[in-house]
C-alpha cells in the first residue's frame, strides 16, 4: 500500500536564544494510502505543528517531510497540489456567500471557470450547504462554518486531507455529521486523512492512532491494538461517596492509577496484580473496609475493557517515570 504521508527525523524549535523550545521532536510517522491516521494528544502535544510542517507552511528545523513522493523543503507547491487542508481557525470572507467563498478558493486552486461551478455544487450538496449557496458566511453557526471550510479544503480534489482539530467548540451532533463526512470522503473518494483531535471518542473511529506529547509519538497502533495493551488491568468501581474510594484505591500498592469517568473511577492495576484473582480480591477487601469507614458502599468492582484514554494515561504515566531522575546509591566506606 503506498505511502501518502511520511516524517523522518521531523523537528520544529523555536525561539533562537537560549535554550531552545522543540514543538516537534525528531518525529518519524507513516501514512498510507485510504487511512484515517489521528495524531491524539493534549494541547501543547505538538500535533498543530507536525500538520504545519507537514503541509509545508513550517520550515522543519531538521528533518524531512514528504506528501507522495514530494519533499516539501524542496518541492512545496507539488506536494500541496495533492493536500486539502483545514486548519483550526479557518478564515472565510464573512462579507461573502457561500458559493462567493467557494470561487476564491478554487480561483486561488486554479480551477477553470468552467469546472469550478459544478465542483462546488457537488461538494457543498456532500458537506450539507447545497441549500446555503447564497447565504453570507458571517451568517453562518459554527458547525456549518467548518462544513465551508472542508468544502474549500476539497475544492480541487484532493488525495490527502490534513484536518486540525476539525470539531474543536463545534457541538456533539455536528461532531458527529462531520465524522460521517470524513468516513463517506474515504469510502466514496478514496481520500486518505490525517487529523489532529484531543477527544477520545473521535480517535476510536480512527484506522491508527499516534499518541503525542511534547513532539514526540509515544505509541502508535490502531485502536483495538493500544486497547489490547491494557487488557486485564482495568477495574471499573461504582460506589459512593467516591472521594474517599479514589484516595483509597490510589494509596494501595496494587494500583498504578485511578481516574474519574462520570459516576464511577477506571483503576489501572499493576501488571503483577492483573489475572490474579487474589490479589483482585484482596483490593475489593480493602476497598470494602475504605467505604464503611467513610460510612459509604461499594455497588461494583469489576474487570472491563480499556479505554483509550486508560491507555493514553498509562504512557503518560510511563514517561513520567522513566524522565524521573533515579536515586544512585552511595558504595564504600568513610575512613
């Protein structure tokens, strides 16, 4: 399968005096053609950057980045021939309509005035505006803006969609007709996608997944793989009052970490502890006894399946740990 996206040794830093801050870290990724790759990461992870560098509007520190078979420091303009992008914040001439907005970005594409009106037709009947060609982009709600934006990002047909955090302060039912558009774009267009998203739910629907933090891909792997890391190492507790059940179950040994998710905490066993049912069963006994002196109950301590953000917080938690500085021991004696 070809290889549309690919970073070797990606780097961006910033600010020439001093100490220098990399946004990108010698960053190695691969994309091939038809997936939906998602860089998943907090903010300040460097996902914004790695898209910028990839589609050329950043010049790498060091490194290389190619769109097919284009190295973007030394051919830009023919790799962006085959990328739509869709930044965060895209920027419409609100004084014009939707359509008006469509002819700039396809003049600016150079699509003939021949082929221009029926391209935009067709996309924005896809993206759900084929209704709206007349009305002004200041007038349109947030979600429909993004619509705009992924029709200006497709205007020329692109193979490759670079998608920035595309549903950022959009609502969930928005989110989730973008999703469909994104999924449609493969099937029916063959695109292939890369997107940025700090939402969990989104990066499940995902082919594969990078984790990122501080410029770097700590684990990639499509979702069921990264989910599969943890297996049997997560206990869902539902119980009440959970402050003291979370204070409980994070001060015994044979939890690495414990997590709120609604009305009930996600505790990541050690890997000792996992397919143990003793030492499950010893926790359950310690938890039980945490709730009765809170003058609380346990309604469930039970095995389920990892989430990704489970999985998300472990590497995290490993990459703490291994930066942590370890204590040397001191040999020999004083005379």
């Amino acid at each position: 399968m070809d290889i549309l996206i690919q970073a070797r040794g990606l780097t961006k830093a910033f600010g020439s005096h001093g100490a220098p801050t990399l946004a990108v870290d010698c960053l190695n990724l691969q994309v091939r053609a038809g997936e939906v790759y998602g860089l998943v990461g907090p903010d300040g992870a460097g996902k914004t950057t790695t898209i910028r560098l990839l589609c050329g509007a950043l010049k790498a520190t060091q490194g290389e980045a190619f769109i097919g078979t284009h190295r973007m420091d030394r051919e830009p303009e023919r790799g962006r021939e085959l990328i739509g992008y869709l930044p965060q914040r895209f920027s419409l001439y609100e004084e014009l309509t939707v359509l008006e907005n469509l002819r700039f970005f396809a003049e600016v594409r150079g699509i003939s005035s021949h082929d221009w009106l029926p391209r935009s037709r067709e996309i924005l009947d896809f993206v759900g505006l084929g209704a709206f060609t007349t009305r002004r982009a200041a007038q349109l709600s947030g979600g429909m803006k993004q619509k705009l934006g992924l029709a200006a990002a497709l205007i020329h047909r692109p193979r490759i969609l670079l998608l920035d955090e595309p549903t950022s302060g959009v609502d969930p039912v928005t989110r989730q007709d973008f999703w469909q558009l994104i999924i449609r774009l493969v099937a029916e267009e063959g695109v292939t996608v890369l997107i940025s998203t700090p939402y969990m739910d989104e990066a499940a629907r995902c082919s594969r997944l990078g984790f990122m933090r501080q410029g770097q891909i700590l684990q990639e792997g499509t979702p069921e793989v990264l989910r599969a890391s943890l297996q049997g190492r997560v206990l869902e507790l539902r119980g009440h009052p959970l402050a003291p059940l979370r204070l409980a179950a994070a001060a015994d040994p044979q939890v690495e970490d414990v997590r709120t998710f609604g009305d009930r905490l996600h505790l990541r066993i050690t890997s000792k502890a996992a397919g143990q049912p003793a030492a499950i069963k010893g926790l359950a006994f310690r938890l039980y006894r945490a709730s009765q002196q809170a003058c609380g109950t346990i309604d469930s301590l039970k095995l389920v399946n990892p989430q990704l953000e489970d999985v998300f917080m472990a590497l995290l938690d490993g990459q703490k740990h291994a930066a942590e500085p370890k204590s040397e021991g001191v040999s020999g004696s004083r005379g």
